[in-house]
C-alpha cells in the first residue's frame, strides 16, 4: 500500500540526514545541521513523527559482536491459509530481523541471524512446515543497510 509521501524541502532533508547520521545527536545539533533554531527543529521533528516519516530512532547492533555471527537470507513459499500462523511465528522468532512480503516465486523474503549453523538448520526446521525454504548465507555486506538520501539526490 502506497501512502501520500509528505513533501520535504531542503531543511528537512538536512535535519532527516543528521538524524540518520546521529540519532542521539543533541537538538542544538540538528538544529545547526539544518539550519533552524531549536525550537523549529523540534516542531519538524514533531511533524515528521507524526507522518510516520520519522518511525524510531535506536541504536543499531553488529549482529555478529552481539552473539549472532551467521547470517542468512530466506526465502519461502507459503501458501496462503498458513499465511497469517507463518508470520505470527516470525514475530516470536529472534532470529528473524526482518521479513518483506515479496512478488514473484516467493511468498516472503527475510533477514535471519543465528548462533550457529546448527541453530539456524534448527530455526529453517522449524519453518519448513510452512512452505519450500531457500537460503543464501551472508558471507559479508559491502553497502550495510544505509539511511535515505532525498529523491533525484546522489550520495
């Protein structure tokens, strides 16, 4: 389902930049980042939460230093009455850091992380009730999940 985006001018790409590069950045630096003074800041902040441009702002873990060093991408096919149990499992599932829902051959694609080979042989397992399973294991990420940069913009 595609959503209205909310029209963002320089200054707010300036500030969603900043906060992209520093989410625990003090206000005042934001504010400087994107030329406004604290308070507008606040109130862009405010606005773009309330959009829903701005989801959360946390830290972001190194699987591998956090206990979690294999790392793997899944695909499966589900067919659609054990669709909605499918799901309700993966969110239960830790292992699972993100699922799409995807056009084409599969059903859903997901990021999978694991102990080890033997948990995530466990974890796929404990999938393949639901459906065919095929799985690429992530031997290293050149371009880590990056923030947004506004339309027509290069990096």
């Amino acid at each position: 389902m595609t959503e209205t985006p909310l029209q963002l001018d320089p200054k707010a790409w300036a500030l969603l930049n900043a906060l992209q590069a520093d989410g625990r950045a003090p206000l005042k630096t934001l504010a400087e980042a994107a030329g406004l003074s604290v308070p507008a800041t606040v109130e862009r902040l405010k606005r773009l939460k309330d959009a829903g441009v701005v989801r959360s702002v946390g830290a972001e873990l190194d699987p591998a230093l956090a206990g979690y060093p294999v790392r793997a991408i899944v695909s499966i096919t589900v067919q659609q009455p054990g669709k909605q149990a499918f799901i309700d499992k993966l969110r239960r599932a830790p292992e699972v850091l993100e699922c799409h829902h995807v056009a084409g051959a599969d059903s859903y694609v997901m990021t999978v992380v694991a102990r080890s080979l033997s948990d995530l042989e466990q974890f796929l397992s404990s999938v393949n009730g639901y459906g065919e399973t095929r799985t690429s294991i992530v031997f290293s990420t050149p371009i880590p999940r990056r923030g947004l940069v506004a339309p027509g913009s290069t990096r």
